[in-house]
C-alpha cells in the first residue's frame, strides 16, 4: 500500500497527546482530592480472610458486620467485604486499624455461629509505620528503575529516544495509576508489581519502533519536515505486524488471568490489562511523535546554520 494513504500518526498526534493529558489529569485531580484506595499493604490495618464452607451471602455477610459493630465487639472501620472462592465460600474484610487477636476471635466465631460451619482465618496486618515503609520504597522502585532504563536507551541509543522513552513509559505507569484512582480500586502490592512490569513492557515495545526509527535512519536524507514525518510514519507500519501479534498474546494471557484467577489476583490482571494497553498506545501515538517533535527542532537548528 502507498505509504501516502496510510494513517498519518504523527500528524495527528495532538488529538493523542490530548487524550492522555485528560485522562492523567483527572487521575491526578481524583488523587489530590481524595487520595488512592490503598490496600493494607500501603495503610495501616487489618485484612481478614475467612474461609466459611458454604456459600456466602453479601447481604448476610454485611449483617454479621453490623452486629458485631453494633455491640462494640468490633469498634474499627471496614471497607465493603469481597467474597471469592470457588463457591463464594471466602469472603475478605479490610479493617481500617489494627485488631488484637481477641478481636478477631470474636469475628471468626460470629461467621461460625451464623452459619454453623468451621471457619477458618488468615490475618494480614500493617502496622502504620511498616505502611509507610512500604509506600515510600514504592515510589524509589519505580523512580530507580525509570532512570537505569533511560540510561540504557541513551547508551544504546541517543538522548532524543531516551527522552522520548522515559516519558513515554512514565505515561503508562501513570495511566495505570490514574485509572485505579479513578475508579477506586484498591492498590496493593501485586498493583506496584504490575505496574513495574508494565514499565519493563512498555520499554521493550518502545524499543522495537525506535530501532527502526534509527535503522531507516541510515539511509534517508531528512531535508525537510515532511520527509521526517514519512521516516517515523514508515517506522511505525513496518513493526506494527509485530507490536500487534505481541499485545494480543500478553493481551489474551493476562485477561485469562484476570477472568480465571483467583480473587487475590484479579487487581493484578486488571493493573496488567491496562498498563499493556497504555504501553502498546503509547509505544505508536506517543513515543514516536516525541521523537519526531525532538528531531525535528535539531532539524530545525542544522537548517538555520547552513542558512547562515
């Protein structure tokens, strides 16, 4: 096909820039406002799982809460119980405090004499510190592994792509985040594990499109600002066969998790879901027109010296 009729990214990379400017600003505006929905993982509490046997009820469930709060027995917060397993037969509670062990005693044995089984527990506690620990090295993680992968794009290849990349990439970490903060799910540890790998994804596609931005290089005469935009447009056709055929396998493999896995693993799948989105995006709408807007100013500047 004639590579003229052929969709023009990079002429229409504005309307892209746009979309994810809205879309990082109400996250951005949802997390100022009202912070994200952190797990227990990165705020103090504590998380019960209880293993009931028989099927569970959201409505009963939401009953046996109340009473134990009512009668003081249970005096902490929670947040709206998650009920999983095979049958609905586990249901997890978020405690916004600590609970002591009697606490929780009391709390097993309320879903035991509802619903007259053997209920067993599993008790995941943070304490306020230990949440903040966990939070702040969060943060270090993914701002150490943004820098070393900018300071191997720039050696392997130049200061234009490692720009391009880095803020590419950050673009999808924070897609990921925007989208849990304005939905409210809730971000634990397997979110920061899905959103490092997201990063580690993002840049390998990324990588694909500016190798053969730098290949095709070698070989064009840039005179002018359209045989730029060709150059970029040309790269990003000949490995969108393969940017393709490797977002669905990835695509496809995280969304099984997702439907099939268990309730622990769902926001995991879900974090996946979007930041392979995000990267698979950004890699063709956002990367590469950065590259272009880069390139061209140095274009730009060579022009003017020549001209002098």
């Amino acid at each position: 096909m004639d590579s003229k009729k052929k969709y023009d990214f990079v002429k229409h990379r504005n309307l892209y820039f746009i979309i994810s400017a809205v879309i990082l600003i109400a996250g951005l505006i949802v997390i100022l406002t009202s912070s994200m929905n952190f797990g227990v993982d990165f705020k103090a509490g504590t998380n019960i799982d209880l293993v009931v046997g028989k099927q569970l009820d959201s409505a009963k469930v939401e009953e046996i809460l109340h009473g134990l709060n009512t009668s003081g027995d249970v005096k902490s917060k929670y947040a709206d119980p998650t009920i999983g397993g095979n049958n609905s037969d586990r249901v997890s509670i978020r405690f916004d405090d600590v609970l002591d062990d009697a606490t929780v005693d009391k709390i097993q044995k309320a879903f035991a004499t509802a619903y007259s089984a053997e209920v067993s527990k599993e008790i995941n506690t943070v304490d306020p510190q230990l949440a903040k620990e966990l939070l702040k090295k969060a943060v270090y993680a993914i701002a150490i592994s943004s820098v070393l992968i900018c300071l191997y794009v720039s050696i392997r290849f130049e200061w234009r792509f490692a720009l391009a990349a880095i803020i590419a990439i950050l673009h999808d970490a924070f897609i990921v985040i925007a989208m849990f903060a304005i939905f409210r799910f809730e971000v634990n540890l397997p979110f920061l594990a899905a959103v490092l790998t997201t990063i580690g994804y993002s840049i390998n596609d990324k990588i694909v499109i500016f190798d053969r931005i730098r290949e095709n290089l070698r070989f064009a005469k840039l005179k002018t600002d359209a045989d730029l935009v060709a150059l970029v447009n040309d790269s990003i056709w000949q490995t969108m066969a393969r940017n393709i055929n490797t977002v669905l396998v990835v695509l496809i493999a995280a969304g099984c998790i997702y439907l099939f896995g268990s309730e622990s693993i769902k926001l995991f799948a879900l974090a996946k879901l979007i930041g392979l989105t995000s990267g698979a995006y950004s890699s063709v709408f956002i990367a590469c027109s950065l590259w272009y807007l880069f390139k061209r100013n140095s274009l730009t500047r060579s022009k003017k010296k020549v001209a002098a």
